[in-house]
C-alpha cells in the first residue's frame, strides 16, 4: 500500500474549510435483543445467543423490544430532539455477510427522534452541534477474519461468522452538518462524542464501551475551498473504536484529502478504515447512496406510535445532565479545575460520588482513585469500575485511617487484599493480622528493644539531635511489620530519652 500525500495541517486549514457529519451507534443495553428473546450480553461464546428470529429461519417473526424503545426516546429527548408520535422500520436492503437476512431493520424516513442539538464546550467557548436524527435499528453479526497481515478480508484464507450480536438492539445519532470550525474541526468532532458518551452513560441506557463496540463512530468529513459554500465529496471513516482516535482520522483526512485536491484531483466518495497504530485511514469501498439501499417499509412490524403521556413520563424522569452534575459536584467537593478535570479523565466521578455518600470525605477519596488504584487499574489494563472493589469497601478502609486503626501503608495491604478476592476490609485486616499497635505498653517495649540496640543513637537524640530519632522509629517499625503509628512511636522515644520534640 503507497502512503498517502498529505498537506501540512495549517496549510490545509488555511485553503480549506472542513465539513464533519458524524454518525455515532450505540449499543442498548437492554436485557434481550431487539427483535426477539435472546440475551443481549457481550462475550459469550460465539453463536450461543441466536435464535430462529435473528437467525433469519423460515416462518421467524419479529417483535419490537419495548425497553429498545424507551431507551431511545430518551435518549432523543435528552438531546433536545422532537419524538415523532409515529413512526416505522424498513428493510435496508444490501450484501450483508453477517446478517443472515441480508438486510437490516432499520428506520428511514420515519426516525423515532429528530432536530434535535447537543452543546459541547472546546477551548472554552460553546460549540452547538445540531442533531439530523436519531433511529433505531439493529447490529449486525461479527465477522473475523483468519490469516492476512491487516485482520480484513483482504488477505484472509478465511472467515468466521459470529451472529451473537446480529440483532443487538442499536440507536444511531446523526448530526447535520458541522461547519464553521476550521483548524478546531477534530477538537470539536472528539468533544462531541466525548460528551455523547458521557450523556448516554448518565441515561443509563448503555455502557457505551467503545473497546467492545458498544459506541462508534463514523466520521464523514469533506473540504471546500476557503469561503467557498458548496460541500465537497465526502468520505467516511468507518467505526472508530475511541476519543483519541475520532480526533486523529478526521485529523489525518483533512490533511490527505486537502493534498489530493490541491493536486488537482477529485475525492472519492467511500468508506475508510482507520488504523490505531500508523493513524493513517485507507480506501474502503465506494459509498452507496440511500437509493442503492432500496428502502422499504418493513411488513412484519407494525408502526410505533409512543403515546404522548409516556413520553412525558420518560421526560420527567430524565437524571441531570452529567456536565451540570460535574459542575455542581466540583462546588461541592472542593476541587480545583485540575483536580476535577483528573477525575473525569479517569472515568472516576461516579465512584467518587458514590465512594462520599459512603462517608469518606472527598479529598481522601479523590486520592485513592486516581492515584493507588489508578496505578492499580492500569497494571491490570482495565477502568477504575472494573476493580473488584467497591465505593463502599474504599469508604470503609479511609474510615479506619481517619479512625487510627490504619496506616496509609497498611491501608493499601488491605485494599490489594480485597483486590485480590479475600474479603471484605474487616476479614482482609483480621486474616494479614493487619491492625494498627495501639497499645502503648507494647509500642514503648519495641521502643526500649530499639533503644538499648542502638545506644550511640540514644545518646545523639539525647543531645539535642533529635532527627536521629528517624532511626529508632524506623526500627520499631520493622519489629512491628510496619503497624505502628509513626508519630506515636516518635513521642514515646522522644519521651523516654527525656529529648524535647
């Protein structure tokens, strides 16, 4: 494959303007599938999750997920959208290799959500990104494809077909599109998804995992000369699995497809695959038209129409929107700009939030998850919400420090413990013997051992040099196995050299 001619960025911005148009699929996270009974859950073995429905057998009807449907009315009202009071499915008809059916129930011209916006915030002024529509439909298979260099058909000695998520309820978001933000263009594009996700999540409508495939995005972009109205060609780079990577496609585009122009040649309508480690998109397949797809109003379902007092019920019940709850609970907390902006980067608000109710204080609990278990979470490579340890047992572990009953050392022994599956704080602390030595006769008969182990350092602390004290408490430490009181250990030896503190 030749590597692509690219213009330099500030060179690209200044002759072109850049038109995004972003298409974002999210997963919802309902129980079951969305036109039939079978569990909606990832990662089990492949093709244990079908049935004649979405399998696509002779004589299989469908029926319409009610759930499905109320997860996407509200995600349409929280983007500010109009539900329509009717709508229906239609078969997209084209080659779908994992699809059984071979076309896909989707929605057309009848989107359950439409004109709608949502506000995103980039180099602190608002950014609006109106919302063309937003419909259901439902996932396609996973197919895998064996042997090749790249992981895609091409090259492969063959494929696998996995139909676990054939049916998978979806909802896709469509913006209209985005103009006006020049050399911002993929800052916006990321801020965008980036809030999406953070909305969706608060919805709890999905866990918008975009490593599983649980959010994606497609990212159209096209370029038209400087002050020039008319939209180019546009491309589309298919399923791009994370932030950084949304920002990085349409990044490189804009710089591909402003060199292809400024040679004086056309741009190709198609889709584009986005490769993670070069950050370099490559030529997919000719983009259809919504023609080519030959619509059709689906005959086996019947309308939508959601009546006018449910969807105002699912209005009422909308949470706070997440960036509002930020702002409210950074106040709240106490935290500097920085200090909140970590937490939101380690995904950490909610726990944070939940680990406070648990009565930690905010500081301390802000703390532990961003910087013990952060460590932690990384060197398992999963989220701070994969940890096998929850606000409650963090809530209950910062007590017993403010409490005495822990050391900030021990404190991390019995938080790996828990990590480690072995029980609550208290069984974790009971099993390692891990408690703090309180008793003041057993701490001042390490402290004795220590001195009369140590008499030239004795008599230093007892001419005046106090900081040699460092050394005896270090000692009584280690006799102890680190659960001593530090400061208590320093005042008795203080106290029994007869030294001033």
């Amino acid at each position: 494959m030749t590597t692509a001619r690219l213009l330099d960025y500030d060179d690209a911005i200044e002759r072109f303007d850049p038109v995004l148009g972003l298409e974002v699929h999210v997963e919802l996270g309902t129980a079951t599938k969305m036109f039939c009974g079978c569990p909606n859950e990832f990662g089990a073995p492949p093709n244990t999750q079908v049935c004649p429905v979405c399998l696509a057998l002779p004589g299989a009807m469908p029926a319409i997920n009610r759930t499905a449907v109320e997860y996407a009315i509200r995600i349409g009202l929280a983007l500010n959208c109009t539900i329509a009071p009717w709508c229906q499915f239609a078969r997209k008809n084209y080659f779908y290799p994992d699809m059984p059916k071979n076309f896909q129930t989707s929605q057309y011209d009848d989107p359950i959500a439409s004109n709608g916006y949502l506000d995103v915030q980039v180099d602190g002024r608002t950014v609006r990104v109106e919302i063309e529509r937003a419909h259901m439909e439902e996932d396609t298979g996973k197919s895998t494809h064996v042997g090749g260099a790249t992981g895609r058909i091409h090259g492969a000695e063959f494929s696998l077909l996995d139909y676990n998520r054939a049916g998978v309820p979806l909802v896709e978001i469509v913006t209209k599109p985005i103009i006006g933000t020049k050399a911002a263009a993929p800052q916006v594009a990321r801020a965008y998804v980036t809030a999406l996700r953070d909305l969706l999540k608060s919805l709890d409508v999905s866990d918008v995992r975009m490593d599983q495939g649980s959010l994606r995005c497609d990212a159209n972009v096209s370029l038209t000369p400087a002050g020039n109205p008319v939209l180019g060609t546009r491309t589309e780079t298919k399923n791009v699995n994370s932030l950084r990577s949304v920002e990085r496609a349409i990044r490189y585009e804009i710089t591909r497809q402003a060199a292809v122009l400024v040679d004086g040649s056309r741009i190709v309508q198609e889709t584009r695959h986005f490769d993670e480690a070069s950050g370099t998109t490559s030529s997919g397949r000719s983009k259809e038209t919504a023609e080519d797809y030959r619509y059709f109003p689906e005959p086996d379902l019947v309308p939508v129409a959601p009546d006018a007092e449910w969807v105002a019920e699912i209005r009422d019940a909308l949470p706070e929107l997440p960036w509002l709850r930020r702002d409210r609970l950074q106040a709240q907390w106490g935290f500097t700009d920085l200090e909140m902006r970590d937490l939101v980067a380690a995904d950490g608000v909610d726990l944070l939030a939940a680990t406070v109710d648990a009565g930690a204080p905010a500081a301390d609990a802000r703390s532990w998850w961003t910087s013990y278990l952060g460590q932690q979470a990384n060197a398992r490579g999963v989220g701070l919400d994969e940890l096998s340890i929850t606000p409650t047992q963090l809530a209950a572990v910062i007590g017993k420090v403010t409490a005495g009953e822990l050391t900030t050392k021990l404190a991390r022994q019995v938080v790996d413990g828990v990590l480690a599956g072995e029980g609550e704080p208290d069984e974790v602390i009971a099993a390692r013997g891990l408690a703090v030595v309180s008793d003041d006769s057993a701490l001042q008969q390490a402290v004795d051992e220590a001195l009369a182990a140590q008499p030239a350092v004795a008599d230093k602390i007892r001419a005046g040099k106090v900081q040699a004290a460092g050394a005896i408490v270090g000692a009584v430490m280690k006799a102890t196995r680190g659960q001593a009181d530090a400061a208590r250990v320093r005042e008795l030896v203080l106290a029994t050299v007869g030294a001033q503190g």
